[in-house]
C-alpha cells in the first residue's frame, strides 16, 4: 500500500525556481516574525503543547481517508493548531511538520518548501484562527457554537491553502488559473469536509476534557501535568500506529495534476533518506511504515519542543 503524502505537498518541478525562490524568501521571513511574536506571546507553560500538536498532526496526516472522485485526504492541522496555540505559534509548529515532512521522508520538492510552508503552515494557520474567533463573536462561545465555529474555519483553511496552490500554479505556467483553480478548490472542499469533522471533534473532546488547554491561544493554560505530556505522545504513536490503513487513492493535488496533464513535471528527490514513510532496510510494508511514521512523530515533538523552548519567555 502505497503511503499517499499530503494534499497540498507542492513537489519540485511544478514551479519556477524564481517562484520557488520567491517562496522560500517569503517564509523565512514569516519565520523569523512568528519567532518574534511566539517570544513575546509564549510561556513556557505551553511549551509542552507545541510539541504535543505537532506530533499528533504528523501521526494524523499519516491516516488518509477517502473522498468521493477516487481522491483521499486527511487532517491538515493548521486551524486547529491555532486554534488551541495561536496563529504565530502555529505557523512554527506546521513550519515543524512540513520541514520533517521535507527533509527526512522525501514528502514535498525542497526547492517547493517555502510556498508548502507558507500554503499549509502560515495560510491555514491564520486562516483558521482569524475565521474561528470571528466566527465565536457572531455565534457565542458555548461549546456547540465552538464546536461549529472550528468545522468551519477548519474547511476554510483548507481552501485558502488549495487555492493559493492554484494560483501558484497558474504563476509558473504550469496550468492555466481557470483550470488549476476550480479543480483544486472543488476537490479541496470535499477534504475539507473530514478537516472541519477532525478538527471540530479534537475541539469538543478538549471542551469536555481540558477546557484550559482549549483556551490557551487566548491566555496560558496552567501547568501541563507530566501524565498529560505523556498521554499526548503516546497517542501520536497509536496514531502512526495505524498509518498502514492509509487509502493509497492520490490525494488532492495529486488528482489534478493528473486530469491536467502535469504530473509528469513532478521531479524525483535529490537524496532518499526514508522515502515514502518506509525504512530502506526494512521490507514489511506495514511494520516500514508504522516505524518510519513513528520516528518522524518523534522528530517532530522533539523540534517543535525546541523550538518552543527557544522561544518562549521564562516564567517566574
């Protein structure tokens, strides 16, 4: 079973180098912006969180479901990590996991990375946070109004990311707007759909779970417990656990590059060092998969715990 990457994973050969260029200029100044403002906003109270999101949405985006149209999809994550965290924070923790996703398995073209940062980290991010409390003022902030409020900003950040994709697209020639547009955005909707569904369900659970934990992007939570910490990593791991049950139907942008005709532009990576979620040595198609999802889970928490901890300020 072939291991499907992410819906909107841009690979290397789809844009110019001057767009890519561009991309990768535009990130790292994001970046370094979302350092700032995450210095400023985050203690060290939420530290554990960074590294606890980013490793359930690795573990999560390792699980695709199917969608109608022969296409699958699975959690993106960016709303919902600002949701509980933040935008600025957010944007460091999907930068986290489509950096690993990058560098380590091969998943999204190098020279792509800073448009796959910015489209699924930075977009989504703020997409989400900004449509979700605009969305509690207007409907109140009870649970079922919450729970409403994160399906929908949930579904939203998916969009802005495919159709920045799009344009994207359309910028390097490699297809025209009025056909990558309306292909990415209506297959998107559909994922969209198990996004708002995912990311409203983890919103009720944590509502009726640890409502303190909800709420930090608006304040910091008190003190994570050890066994919270925990409990957090060691769902991941179940998480990645089931990777293997992935639906091998191609994802997204996969799907129109197919009817557009361009997905032959996609280039091979420059190094393989665990490509396709597998382990090189390891022949099991399922147990490769479950220890490379599982490797880079904890690669992810472990980055995103640095970088937290490089970031926030000390709390007396």
């Amino acid at each position: 079973m072939r291991f499907s990457p992410e819906p909107l994973h841009i690979p290397d050969g789809f844009l110019t180098p001057l767009l890519a260029a561009l991309g990768w200029l535009f990130a790292v100044i994001i970046i370094n912006i979302a350092l700032r403002q995450t210095r400023r906003q985050l203690g060290e109270r939420q530290v554990p969180l960074m590294g606890i999101l980013a490793a359930f949405i690795f573990a999560a985006q390792a699980i695709n479901f199917p969608v109608a149209a022969g296409t699958s999809g699975h959690l993106l994550g960016g709303a919902l990590a600002a949701i509980i965290m933040g935008p600025w924070a957010a944007a460091l923790i999907m930068t986290a996991v489509v950096s690993v996703q990058a560098l380590i398995f091969q998943d999204g073209g190098l020279l792509a990375l800073g448009w796959n940062i910015l489209n699924m980290g930075v977009l989504t991010a703020f997409a989400g946070y900004i449509s979700y409390q605009g969305l509690q003022k207007w409907i109140g902030r009870s649970t079922s109004a919450r729970v409403v409020a994160a399906f929908a900003a949930a579904w939203l950040s998916m969009e802005v990311g495919a159709i920045a994709a799009a344009i994207e697209l359309a910028l390097s020639g490699t297809s025209p707007l009025v056909i990558a547009l309306p292909a990415m955005a209506s297959v998107h909707a559909l994922i969209g759909v198990g996004e708002g569904l995912l990311t409203s369900g983890a919103v009720r659970l944590l509502q009726a779970t640890r409502p303190d934990v909800l709420d930090a992007g608006e304040r910091a939570p008190g003190k994570l417990p050890a066994t919270f910490v925990a409990g957090g990593l060691f769902l991941a791991i179940v998480l990645a656990a089931f990777s293997p049950l992935a639906s091998s139907s191609p994802d997204g942008l996969e799907y129109v590059a197919k009817l557009g005709g361009f997905l032959a532009r996609a280039q091979e990576p420059a190094f393989a060092f665990l490509p396709d979620y597998t382990i090189p040595f390891i022949t099991h198609p399922a147990v490769t998969t479950i220890l490379a999802v599982t490797i880079g889970t904890l690669v992810v928490f472990s980055v995103a715990w640095i970088v937290g901890r490089g970031t926030a300020r000390k709390e007396l």
